[in-house]
C-alpha cells in the first residue's frame, strides 16, 4: 500500500464522512477529488443542522419564546467560533452571505457603487473565478472606472513586476484570489494588500480556496474585505462569509433592504442595524450558519496546520504520479508546497470532458471544463482542463486508482 | 461507456470531416458550449436555390461534441436548407447511436444548436423549443 508522511488519521476521519462509503457501481468504490467545487460534510455537521430542525427550529432575532431564543443563541455562537477561526477582531465584522459570490457583489454593490468612479482603476487577475470578474465588469459599465488585470507567468505565478507597475493614486482596490481554484497557487496577498495600501488603495480577497486548506488570520493579513464559502470547508451549502473591517461597514451604503438590516422604518425613510445585520437582509440560512459553525470546530480539532500539510503531501504525490503520464500537461506550480491541493491537466488528444467521463466509470469524480475561469484558460491557450483536487479525507492509494485510469483514457484515445 | 466511445465516434473525433473554415460564405455562425467550454464555428456555401454546396467547421471540444459536429456537417451537403431544416435532437442523437447522460447531452447538441442559429436564427438549445 502506498503511504504518505501525512500528520492525519486518514482513515479515522473517512469514518466521519457518511458519503465515502459507496461504490459508484459495483466495485468502483467512490474517490471523490472535487473538493475545490465542494467538500463532503461530516456526519456530525450534518447532525447539528438535523438537531435545529428537529429541536428549535425558529426564526432567529425576534422571537420571545425560548425556540427563538435557542436558534438566535446557535445562529450567533456559530458567528463568534468563525469569527475566531479567521481570527476578525470583533464578530460585527462577520458578515452571513450565501457564499464567495455574493459576498463580492455585496462589496461591489455597496463600497463600490458608493466609492468608484471615472478615472478610477480596480486591479484584478487574470486568474481570477469569474465570480471576482463579473461583478466588476458590471459595475465598470455603470460607474466608468477601469479594470487592470495582473498578468501570469507561464508557470502560474502572478507578474508581480506588472503588478507594482499598475500601482498609482488612480488605483481604488485591489481585488484577488488567494489560492487559484485551477493552478492552486497561492498568491503572496501580504505583500500584495501592503502594496495596495501604499497607493491608498484597499484589498479584497476571495478566499474560498484557502479557507478550507490554510489557516487564515485577517488580522495579520490586514485585508480590508475577505469573502469566503462554507461548502467548500465541510459546511453546507447556502451560507458563506464576508469579513470587512469595521471602519469600511460601518460607512459603506447597505447591500439588500428588507427585515433584520434596519432598526426603524418609517413611510418616509428608515435607519439602519448595527453591524453586522445591517448587510443580513431576511431571513438568513439558519441551520446553514449552525452547520458551519459545527464544521469549523471539526477542522479546528484535526487542526489547519495539520490539515495543509497532509494536502501539501498528497498533493506532491499525486503532481509526482502524474508526471509519469506521458501526455499529461500540468497547470500551475510544480512544488506541492507553493500550491492549494489542486491538480489541473491537460491530456494531449482527449478533451478534459472525456477524461472525466472515463474516470467517472471507474468511481472517481474529478471536474472538467474552465472552472469558472475562462481567461485563465485562454491564458494558457487551453479550452478547458481536467482537475483533480484533494482535502484531509484523500488517500495515495486514491491518487493510484486516478493513475490508472488515466491510463484507460490514453488507451481509449490511444494518445 | 464503451458505447459512449463506439469506434465510429472516435474515428470521426481524431479525423473530423469538413473540418477547416470555407471563405466566402453564406452562413457563418460560432457559438460556445458555456458549460464545458466547447467551442465550434460553422461556415456553409449555398447554390442558389439554397443548396448545401461546402461545408466547412472549426472548433475545440471533447470527442462527442467534435465527433457529433463532424457527422453532422457532413450529412449537409447537397441537402437543402427546407430538408435541413426538420433535422432535430433525435436525429443526433440516433446519428451518434449512443446513450447520452443529461450532462453530456449538450456536447452531443451543439453542432445542430450552431447549425440552426447559423441558418435559420433558432438560438434555442434543440430539443427545448415550444
């Protein structure tokens, strides 16, 4: 069998993910490396959300009656361990969204719309998922300012030259991913919001890729907006998280109006909530948010140290098996240490789809197609890739099985 | 899954037919497959009384969505826009003799999506027209 230096109890943590233990068909049990798209959730977070609603299903901030009461203690305690795991300086800083994406568009519709302008710059990637593209685009086309993207290198490293080049007064916020959700590089974001603050400039950073594998202290960093997903992270899906500093909350215009977001309405205007409901607008994904609270605790006692250095592992491996491949085209940095747990290919001659479809028969999931990162793939002149991506529950012996099939898909197209 | 990559679909993927885009032309029409990132572009020379004359075709994409794009632009010529016109999603579907899961359905649809937008300006996906 094939082994690892892992600090993990790889096989005592599988036990905790229900959804492992299946055979896609008879005798292909399943091996799951779409992590990046979403992780499996462990039995106990499933459990907490199931407990709500078994138990105290309410609406939370309202209520006078002890269910109410339970949620909105559950829904804000799960707010507080967050707040820890990230290490914000106060919980009015975290903010509920439904995910990375709309967390961006929440900075974008309210900072920006509120702050940029003609003659303004927002300096963005050109690796960047579409949800940090977007949202920019379309309030480019409404407020007139302009959009530099920061080039990459032809081995996935951000141009940090080009970078330094584009920084002037004219530059109003930098906004950037920090781990490729296809390269996996992680970008040096410390030395990047630095650089923007010099120029005046504040930085946004899309963590959905870095949350889940590395520990994050947004203090320390000193990002101004950092906007990250819990299905990616072990929790479920409809429930993600928008850190901002204060100072920028408490001035920035609020994103949806309705119930929750205000303390006084009347017919002829109204006044908004203390942070951090003033940006929750309606009810939000209750058991959603207790769920991610459950899941941060988990990753907190196998520890995110524990668990980046178990992917930087099985990440090596798996770019080591891979390059025996002839054929295959890997993506992105060669060191296992400068990356995420992602491992994007190209096989000459046979389209990621098909590959993925190849794999599927033999039980393992992997994604095919431009990840929602269509100029990257034109960047590398490729129509779309083939990613395999790992968390804490992925063996070798997993990386084995992708090996093999991936000899079955050379056979087919006999590459 | 060996059906799904029957020699004939592979024959076809490693050696498209038509393939290389005709210039002048009366149609000329590219779309992309958003989901997947397929890519195919379609160029057609009419007779006058609107006759396939050539065909030609570009594109990037996995073997069921080029293979489907090579059979399909093949069948075209001589035929007329009227004849062309009533080809639809089963057609394709009995043309490539597989099995399609509802993921790849869209691979296999869009050379007649790209055809029929080209040439008669349907921009729906086959199969989901009222």
């Amino acid at each position: 069998m094939t082994t690892i230096d892992t600090p993990l109890d790889v096989e005592a943590i599988r036990k905790d993910f229900p959804v492992l233990h299946q055979e896609v068909r008879p005798g292909m049990p399943l091996i799951y490396l779409d992590n990046a798209a979403t992780s499996q959730k462990p039995l106990r977070v499933i459990e907490k959300m199931n407990d709500y609603y078994c138990r105290y299903n309410a609406n939370v901030h309202r209520g006078i009656h002890k269910l109410s009461e339970d949620a909105t203690l559950a829904y804000e305690g799960a707010r507080k361990k967050i707040q820890k795991f990230i290490n914000a300086g106060s919980s009015r800083e975290v903010i509920y969204t439904r995910g990375t994406t709309e967390g961006i568009n929440l900075v974008a519709y309210t900072w920006g719309r509120a702050n940029l302008g003609p003659g303004d710059v927002v300096i963005s990637t050109a690796m960047e998922h579409h949800a940090n593209i977007v949202p920019w685009q379309i309030l480019a086309q409404e407020k007139g300012f302009a959009i530099k993207y920061i080039p990459v290198t032809e081995d996935g490293f951000l141009d940090m030259e080009s970078f330094h080049a584009m920084l002037d007064e004219h530059v109003k916020l930098v906004t950037l991913m920090h781990v490729s959700n296809v390269l996996g590089t992680i970008n040096p974001i410390q030395e990047i919001i630095a650089a923007a603050h010099s120029v005046g400039a504040l930085a946004l950073i899309d963590g959905a890729q870095s949350v889940p594998h590395l520990s994050i202290d947004v203090q320390e960093l000193d990002c101004d907006f950092f906007a990250f997903s819990s299905h990616k992270m072990l929790g479920p899906t409809g429930v993600g998280i928008l850190y901002g500093k204060k100072e920028h909350l408490e001035t920035m215009p609020p994103f949806m109006g309705g119930g929750d977001m205000i303390k006084r309405v009347t017919l002829d205007g109204s006044q908004w909530n203390d942070l951090p409901w003033k940006f929750e607008a309606g009810t939000p994904s209750i058991a959603e948010a207790i769920g991610l609270g459950e899941a941060v605790d988990y990753l907190s006692e196998i520890g995110m140290d524990n668990i980046h250095a178990h992917e930087v592992a099985i990440t090596g491996y798996a770019l080591e098996r891979l390059a025996e491949v002839p054929g295959v085209r890997l993506l992105g940095p060669a060191d296992p240490a400068l990356k995420g747990a992602v491992a994007a290919m190209v096989l000459e001659d046979a389209h990621a789809h098909d590959i993925a479809e190849i794999l599927n028969h033999h039980g393992i999931a992997i994604r095919a197609g431009h990840h929602c990162a269509m100029p990257l793939h034109q960047r590398y002149e490729v129509a779309a890739s083939a990613r395999a991506s790992f968390y804490l529950y992925n063996t070798p012996g997993e990386v084995d099985r992708l090996i093999e099939a991936l000899y079955k898909v050379k056979e087919t197209f006999a590459v | 899954m060996d059906d799904l990559y029957r020699e004939m679909i592979l024959e076809h993927f490693k050696n498209p037919r038509h393939k290389g885009l005709i210039s002048p032309a009366d149609i000329d029409y590219a779309e992309d497959n958003p989901v997947c990132g397929d890519h195919l572009h379609l160029t057609i020379q009419l007779d006058d009384n609107n006759i396939v004359q050539n065909v030609g075709w570009d594109g990037e994409g996995c073997a069921i969505s080029q293979a489907s794009a090579s059979m399909l632009y093949e069948g075209l010529i001589g035929k007329s826009l009227e004849e062309i016109r009533i080809i639809d999603k089963q057609a394709i579907l009995e043309l490539l003799g597989i099995d399609l899961s509802a993921a790849r359905i869209k691979c296999a649809l869009l050379s007649l999506k790209v055809l029929k937008a080209g040439a008669y300006g349907l921009t729906t996906w086959p199969g989901d027209e009222d």
